[in-house]
C-alpha cells in the first residue's frame, strides 16, 4: 500500500465542529460498528468532500477506529488530490480487482482510501447507476472496517449519470446532507431528503456550511 500525507489535512480533524459532527453521527445511529456513512448534498460546490474528509479523520482519532474514505464522485473527484494519491486508472481496473485491499491507499494521516477510478472524456454522461458490486464492496468494506464514509456526487448534478447518490443511501446505514446557507433553496434541499427516504434512506443529520465562509469552494 503506498503512504502520503498533506499535513493541512490535520486540521479538519482537529477543528471542533467537525468532532460535533462525528459524535452526532454516532449518536444517531446508536453508535452502530461497523458504520456507513454517505455524504452528500443537493448540488455542487457545497463543501460535501470536505466535510467527508473532516468526518473520516474525527471518525479515526476515536478509539482509534479503522477507517475507510470513499470517493464514489467519479466525474469530479477530489479526495486522491487532497490525499495526494493515484487515482485508480479506469472503472473497469475498479471493478476487476478481486479484493477492496488491491484499491486502497493507506495514508499517514490515519485512516485508508479508496480513490475514484478516472473516467475516460468519452465516458462523461455515460456511467450507469450503482452496480451490484459496489454493495459487495461496501459489504467487504464492513467486514474491515470500523467507520466507512462515502463521499459521492450531488444527489441532482447537472449530468444525471454520475454515479447515484440516492442509491447509494440505501446501502449505507445513514445519510449526512451538506448544504450552503443563504444559497442551497429550501426546495432543493427538501427534493433531496424525499428522493433519499423514498429509496429507503435514513438521514441521520444535514450540515448548514456557511456561505460567507465556506468549508469549500
């Protein structure tokens, strides 16, 4: 497994809120192990991968807890940047890797990754729904790890065929809604929890990121 490190992630694990937000996340789903979280939100730009990346560290300080960060945005990672880490190199290099431990990245800062496999641009609009063996995957994760948090793309992106977060609650024990204050509308933000519930989906919790001072850009 390779190893990298960004030090100025520290601090997202460190900040007070992000703590608060971990041990809320615990208490809403009882303190459940193994625990799956996805992280989302209603559109882009809302700082969803941040507040994944701030969860995973927190998750991992606590009682030294296996962690694993998922990055199911596809067509606009970030977490293999962040991390500084290689991308896996196509969807089919994902998919055709017998075990989760051939994907994952482990990293200083504590907790593994699994990166994002890059799309090729002839791809871009082409990518089906969750397949069945992301819920193998997830399961195999489970079996390894304390805490796995996913970041995925917007739950209404411009291009409908990113890799679907809706149907990816439904895998995980709870969804954790990111959106920005004074810029998400209300009926963005209340389309998405019903999309969510429908498809089965607990949310455990929504993060109000303040726009005059955002977590991301």
């Amino acid at each position: 497994m390779n190893r990298a490190y960004d030090p100025h992630l520290e601090t997202l694990g460190k900040i007070a809120e992000t703590k608060r937000i971990f041990t809320a996340v615990q208490n809403a789903t009882d303190r459940q192990e193994p625990l799956c979280v996805v992280v989302t939100s209603g559109a882009r730009g809302e700082g969803k991968t941040t507040v994944a990346t701030g969860l995973a560290i927190a998750a991992s300080r606590a009682k030294r807890r296996r962690t694993l960060l998922v990055d199911y945005n596809w067509f606009a990672p970030a977490i293999h940047t962040a991390f500084q880490v290689e991308p896996i190199e196509s969807p089919e290099a994902f998919y055709r890797a017998d075990s989760i431990e051939e994907l994952i990245v482990s990293t200083r800062s504590g907790i593994d990754i699994l990166p994002a496999a890059l799309m090729p641009e002839e791809a871009q609009g082409a990518m089906p729904a969750v397949e069945g063996d992301d819920h193998h995957l997830l399961q195999e994760a489970r079996n390894r790890y304390d805490t796995i948090i996913v970041d995925t793309s917007a739950a209404f992106p411009e291009n409908q065929n990113m890799r679907d977060p809706v149907l990816l609650s439904g895998i995980a024990d709870g969804v954790l809604l990111v959106f920005m204050t004074n810029r998400t509308p209300r009926s963005t933000l209340k389309r998405t929890t019903t999309a969510m519930r429908i498809n089965g989906a607990k949310i455990i919790g929504v993060v109000a990121n303040q726009w005059k001072n955002p977590i991301m850009h």
